[in-house]
C-alpha cells in the first residue's frame, strides 16, 4: 500500500494506460472510414475544453450537447468496426481462458455436425487439427482463410467442385486457419489397400506430428479419425465428439 500511495508511481501508470488506450484506438480507426469522424469529435472536444476555460456557457452548452449526438451517430455509423474491436478483445489471450470451454464445445459440435452432413451426402473431406507443431510448411501449400469455424463455411469449402475441396482443412482451436492444403502420404505398406488417398494423408501427417486428423469418405460415407499414425474408421457421432472433446480439452490444458 505505501508503493501505491506514491502519487508519481499511480500518475506514471495513468498516463501509461491512457497512452495504450489511445495507440489501440488509432491502430484500430487509422485504416478504417472512422478517421474524419473521430478527428470532428476530438475537435468538439477540444472547443469545448476552450469554451468551458474562457466560460463560454452557451457555446459550451451547445457543444456539450453535440458531442452526445455525435458519440451516438459514432456508435450507429461505425457498429460492424466496434463489433470487430470487440470481438479481438474477447479473443486477447487475457480474457479468453475465460471463454475457451464455450468455443471449445461450439468447435466441436460445428466439427461434428459438418463431418456427418458431409457423410450423408458422400462428399469426402480432410481436416486437420493442430496440436503443438505448428505446421507452416502445410499450411503454406493452402489459401489462407483465417475465419471462424462453422458448418456452412466448412460445407462451401467441400462442395465438390469447390477450387479447394480436395484440400485439407486447418483448424486450430475455434479459427480455421486455411483450406486445399497438401498432405504428405503415409508410406507404410502395411496398410490395406482399400484406403484411399484421404485416409492415407491423414495417417501421413499424423505420424509426423501430435496434429489429429478427421476424415470422411466420398466412397463409404463413413467418418475416421486419425491421431499417432492410427486411424480409427466407422465413427458415431458420439465416439466422434468424444475424440475431438479430448483433444480440445487437452489442448487447453497445455497452453494452461
């Protein structure tokens, strides 16, 4: 409490978080149509500091009652930008140990809802989960889609004469990071023959690194998932969201 009763050591962090604050906020309006706007209310703002110092009171009064209007007009003009702000914000590393069980079970249910969709319809698919290595050298070989994880995304990408339905899909917790990426195959003769491609680029990647892969076949309309070079074929839904709730939950466990 003495360190806090330092009055200079609270002004230096106040003007430090004040600093932060307004660096964030031109980062976020600076290549935005935000820009005009927010340079005509810092300008109301400044009148009327002057106005209220030279005791100007009604102009102050005037400009007071502009700044509300225009702080709302800010507000309806500018929603989609703030959603987005504070969207990254619920996604900052600060607050999201807070939210990840929910993300963690939305991810999974929109993963196993989109493989048995797929499976119905014998549309094949591959996707891939990332574990602790990171895979650039996969994700490199796709396009870059960075978006959240949802059915009717996932479905768009594996119509089937999609440009990138061939490809495999990278997830990494609720963000799919990119899609038509290449897979190496596995090179184990021991396996049947009646694995197709998909089948064998999942087991491929698995061996290579802790990444679980999900697939499902075109031919069988069948859901497999592969985790350390072993594919387990013939998944329910249930076995599936188990599978991929452990793997979730042991991801968030790690980065703990």
């Amino acid at each position: 409490m003495s360190f806090l009763g330092n009055h200079w050591v609270l002004d230096i962090l106040d003007v430090a978080i004040v600093t932060v604050i307004f660096y964030k906020l031109y980062m976020f309006i600076r290549s935005t149509r935000a820009v005009t706007m927010f340079l005509g209310l810092l300008l109301i703002i400044g009148a009327g500091v002057l106005a209220q110092f030279f005791g100007l009171h009604g102009l102050n009064w005037i400009i007071s009652s502009l700044k509300t209007i225009w702080l709302i007009g800010f507000l309806i003009v500018f929603q989609p930008e703030l959603r987005r702000a504070l969207s990254n914000l619920g996604h900052n590393p600060l607050v999201r140990p807070f939210l990840s069980r929910t993300e963690t079970h939305e991810a999974v249910d929109v993963l196993v809802s989109t493989s048995f969709s797929l499976a119905e319809n014998r549309t094949g698919a591959l996707i891939l989960i990332l574990g602790s290595a990171g895979l650039k050298g996969v994700i490199e070989t796709g396009t870059p889609i960075h978006a959240r994880v949802s059915e009717e995304l996932l479905l768009a990408i594996f119509t089937p004469k999609s440009p990138l339905h061939d490809g495999c899909v990278v997830v990494q917790g609720d963000q799919i990071l990119a899609a038509g990426c290449i897979l190496p195959l596995t090179q184990d003769p021991r396996l049947s023959r009646t694995l197709g491609t998909r089948h064998r680029a999942a087991i491929g990647i698995t061996e290579e690194s802790d990444c679980e892969v999900l697939v499902v076949s075109e031919e069988t309309g069948t859901v497999s998932y592969a985790v350390g070079g072993q594919l387990t074929r013939n998944l329910t839904p249930d076995t599936l969201r188990n599978a991929l709730t452990a793997t979730y939950e042991r991801q968030k466990a790690d980065a703990a």
